[in-house]
C-alpha cells in the first residue's frame, strides 16, 4: 500500500474509532471534555488534539468502564496480572479476534511461515496474550499448531521431534534453556530437528543475544512485540531484513513522544510510543501510552513494505532520567557495557549533585580481572566512558567495582538511583 | 621456568575490603610470601605471591573477587644499592622497561619481584648480564 493511501485508510479508520470509542462511559467523558468529535480531524495532525489513555485510566475504570460495545457482543476479555494494583483488562468482540488472528498470521507469513509449517507454541495460555494470540494467528495461517504452553523443556523436544515442529515462538532465555536440554540429550538441533523459524519476543535481548540463538539452533530468529493493550502480539514484527520491526499502521496509529514534554520526537530519536487502536470495536484505545522506548526507523525498508519500522525496545519510559536537560535510558547504557566482555552484567547508575553540577556515575562490575597492568584498566574506563558520551551526550564518571559488589534487588533490578535534591 | 606465579586482586576503594581478602586466603591456609598494594584514587591492585597460587585464586573466584594469575620475575642480589642498581642497568641496556616491582630483603640478601616491558626478553637479559633469578621452588622456601 502506498504511504498516501495508508495515511488516508488511517485517517478514515481513526474517525471511525472516534465514533465507536464515544460509546464507553470513558471516552464519552474524555472526550466531550476535550471537545472532540470525529469531525475534529482532518487530519493526522489533528490526532494530538485528544488526550492521552494512559494505564492508570483503564485501572480507574476496571474492568469495563472502557468497553464501547454492546456486552452481548463481547467475546474474550484478557487480563494482565495486576501484581502492582487493579489489573487491566481489555475486551474483544469476534470481529476484534478475528483481525487479532489476521495481524499475527500477517506477520507469521512475513517471516516465511506456510500452511505446510508446524508451529509450536511455548507461551503460557489463559490470560496471557501470546497463548491464544500465536495460536490463532498461526491457525488462521494455516499452519498445524501446537499448543505446547510454558515449560516441561523435555516434552517440548519430544513435540519438536515427534511433530516436526518447524517454528518456535518463545522468550529468548527459554530459547537458551531448549537448547542446553537439548544438548543434555544428545541432540543436534541442526540435524535432529527440522526446526527453522524462531519468534521470539516479551523479553529484552541485544541484536548479539539473537544472533546467538540462530547460531546454536541454526534457524531465523525475528523480534515480535505486542502487549495486551494492543491485543496481544502481532502489533509490529520484523520482517526477512531483520533490521527494525514494521508496525501495522493499517491497524495502528503510532507516535513517538518524549515522556516529559510529551511533543513529538523526530524519527531516528527516542522516546516512548503511543499507540491509537484503528480496527478494534470492543475496546477501542485512543493514544495509549505504552510506557515504551523505542525509535522510527527513517528510511524505507529494503522488503518494500510502507508500514514503517521500530527499532527493537529500549526500555521502559518509567525508568527515564534527565541530567542537564538530556533524557537519558538505563538500556542505553547498558547496551554499551554490555559489548565489554570484561565486564560483568550488573551495574547502577547514580546521578548526584557535586559542586552544584549534576553528576552520572556508573558502577559497573568486572568480569574477572583481565590484566594486572594500571594502563590497562584505565584505558578500559576510557573507553566506556567515551562509548557513553557518544550514546547520551555527558561525560559520566566510572567506577569499576567487584563482582557482587552491586547488591541485587530481589525482583526488578534497581538501575538508577537519583540522588538529586533538585529533581 | 624463570618465571614465578603471581596473584593480582582486584581491590575496590572501600575500608576492610585488603582484610576480608586476606581473611578468605588465610582460612585457605595460604601462606604470603611477598605482597605489595598500588593504588589510585578509585581501586587498588594487590599483588601477592603466596604458597599456592592456583588454590588460592579459586578460593578468591568463589568469594566473587576478581583476580589473575599471572607471571612475574623475582631475581636476587646483594641487599646494596650500587648492586641493585647494576642489575637494573641491564634491563634499561636492552631496552626493557620496569612496569612495577617490589622487594623485600632477608639479611644481606635482596629479592626483586619484578614485571618488564617484554617478559620475552627476560631470558636474553638475565644470561647475556649473568643475573641471578630465583625459580618458583626456591621462592617458596624462603
């Protein structure tokens, strides 16, 4: 589809969300109060006129206060865990699943999946969306699946083995786990199997931790991302070139803002997507934040498709901090350490007012000690720190430390810790 | 083998970290024979040569310190300074420099723990100038 006509399907779509979402108690509210009817856009533009949606919102209004259909037409509701206050819940109607079902079996066929394929599922089922949402998204691809769900790796290879399962979709550490049980076992993935597709995704991994996986298993492995919010999975995937993830704009209207101004960002730059639900009738979502980091790729993509791409997540906007007016990602940083082999995994960043100047320093802990030589080890720290200042623009001080030394935060690790009286 | 086996430690700016370092080598039961600290203003490296060097970096890897083993040389003289200073005349003579060295002394005698520019070179220098080097095996029975 051309860029015009994607932009003209996208504005008709969204004045039909508008009229469509008027019907909740929420966005009836919301949006009379901003003045907004679908007439109010022109165009796409004209989309920053209406208010966020943010997470907070469909937890104030738990469980259905942002349902615009009629309860009679709503089929399936899909719940996040809530570990951290009410869960969001989204609903679908038939009409929403069956788009779902045709987002993912898009993206399936974009990596090269057929209905000859046999398509393993290892996502847990029930009220996690990469259950159903891969199931029916390979089903409607044509492709036999398996509904093999979370864990029993052992029963997992047996399915691989016995069905001839030819694709995967998994987190990428329980990739690792498939594969170090496999070689328990005795088997070669690359003979023994007939596996040469894997998805994986809902887990941060580096461009390197993939490559790793295609190596050992000797497949293809393409990102996925999705969240319950928008469905479920199939919101944007990578395509054959493996560089960027094409988001649907069909299905989607994306924009990417920086999380403090909340102004648009220029392509190529980062800061956190909202997401706009175009084909969902149940449960419209209207410039949702999505709490995401991520970036526009500029520049079409080498497959031709116009649906453009996001770069792989960085992170979480929650997590973002600003030091002298620069917006600044624990991921950035951790990117960078991570291409040190003489580092260890964990780090923490403090950022601390020193003589009135906003100070970032990051303690990062050795590997193993790698040489006994002083110039070395300096020159180490030279070399992160300047591979720092070209990723966030401020010369931050290093500090080396012993492995163990950062203590480890039960659950989600603590990264930043922000010291400033003056926040 | 001219040379002798040294263990650095990685040694983070914090007070009590030297002691809980030579706490888990002496419930190894590990004997220090020679040891210096360096510093900079952030972390230290400590250098030590001791009775088991391969048992005593496993115990430090397990305690999660960083550390290497690595190879220095540990040559002796008279404990007096023209003689010393003959014997490092050679190494500047072949164009080696000295990165770090310490001594200690027993008596009359001193002993040089020493790392060059080159360690390749050593070998040329210590026949071609006659220096004494003193082997592992010795070392340990000081």
């Amino acid at each position: 589809m051309k860029r015009a006509d994607l932009e003209a399907l996208q504005i008709k779509r969204l004045k039909e969300t508008l009229r469509v979402a008027l019907r909740s108690p929420f966005y009836k509210t919301r949006l009379e109060e901003a003045g907004i009817t679908p007439d109010s856009i022109r165009t796409l533009n004209d989309l920053r006129k209406i208010p966020f949606t943010t997470k907070n919102d469909l937890r104030n209004h738990y469980p259905f206060g942002l349902v615009a259909a009629s309860m009679d037409q709503v089929v399936r509701l899909h719940s996040s865990s809530g570990t951290t206050g009410n869960p969001t819940v989204i609903c679908h109607s038939q009409h929403d699943l069956e788009q779902w079902a045709n987002r993912v079996a898009r993206c399936l066929y974009m990596v090269g999946l057929r209905n000859h394929d046999v398509f393993q599922n290892t996502s847990g089922y029930g009220m996690f969306t990469g259950g159903l949402g891969f199931q029916y998204g390979a089903e409607k691809l044509g492709a036999l699946t398996v509904p093999a769900a979370a864990g029993n790796t052992i029963r997992q290879i047996k399915f691989i083995r016995d069905f001839g399962t030819t694709a995967i979709h998994a987190i990428p550490s329980y990739v690792s786990r498939l594969y170090e049980v496999m070689r328990e076992m005795n088997i070669d993935p690359q003979t023994d199997t007939k596996l040469t597709t894997l998805i994986i995704g809902a887990e941060p991994h580096t461009d390197a931790q993939r490559r790793k996986i295609e190596e050992s298993l000797g497949v293809k492995a393409y990102n996925c991302f999705g969240m319950s919010e928008m469905s479920g999975p199939g919101v944007a995937f990578e395509c054959q070139e493996q560089n960027g993830l094409h988001l649907w704009e069909d299905c989607y209207i994306m924009e990417i803002i920086d999380p403090q101004t909340l102004e648009p960002v220029p392509d190529g730059e980062i800061g956190e997507l909202v997401l706009t639900t175009l084909d969902r009738d149940a449960m419209p979502l209207i410039r949702y934040r999505t709490r995401d980091l991520t970036c526009i790729l500029p520049g079409e993509c080498p497959c031709g498709r116009t649906h453009r791409r996001i770069d792989r997540l960085k992170g979480r906007s929650d997590d973002m901090f600003i030091v002298k007016g620069v917006n600044i990602f624990p991921m950035q940083i951790e990117n960078i350490l991570m291409q040190f082999k003489e580092l260890g995994t964990n780090y923490l960043i403090t950022v601390d007012t020193v003589n009135n100047n906003d100070e970032v320093m990051v303690e990062v802990e050795l590997s193993d000690l790698f040489t006994d030589d002083y110039s070395q080890l300096q020159g180490l720290t030279r070399e992160i720190t300047r591979q720092l200042k070209d990723e966030i623009l401020l010369t931050p001080k290093i500090r080396l430390v012993d492995k163990g030394a950062i203590p480890q935060s039960q659950g989600k690790a603590v990264r930043v810790k922000d010291l400033r009286k003056n926040k | 083998m001219m040379t002798i086996k040294q263990l650095s430690v990685f040694l983070e700016n914090k007070s009590g970290r030297l002691n809980e370092i030579l706490d888990i080598l002496g419930k190894a039961d590990i004997r220090i024979i020679a040891a210096t600290v360096a510093d900079t203003s952030e972390y230290g490296i400590l250098r030590l040569i001791t009775s088991d060097t391969a048992r005593a970096y496993e115990e430090l890897k397990s305690h999660s310190v960083s550390a290497q083993q690595n190879d220095v040389v540990a040559l002796t003289c008279r404990s007096m300074a023209d003689v010393l200073a003959t014997q490092l005349r050679s190494f500047a003579q072949e164009g080696l420099s000295i990165e770090y060295m310490y001594c200690f002394s027993i008596r009359e005698r001193a002993f040089m723990i020493l790392r060059t520019s080159d360690s390749a070179q050593i070998e040329k220098v210590v026949s071609k100038y006659g220096l004494s080097i003193i082997t592992e095996k010795e070392f340990l029975q000081l």
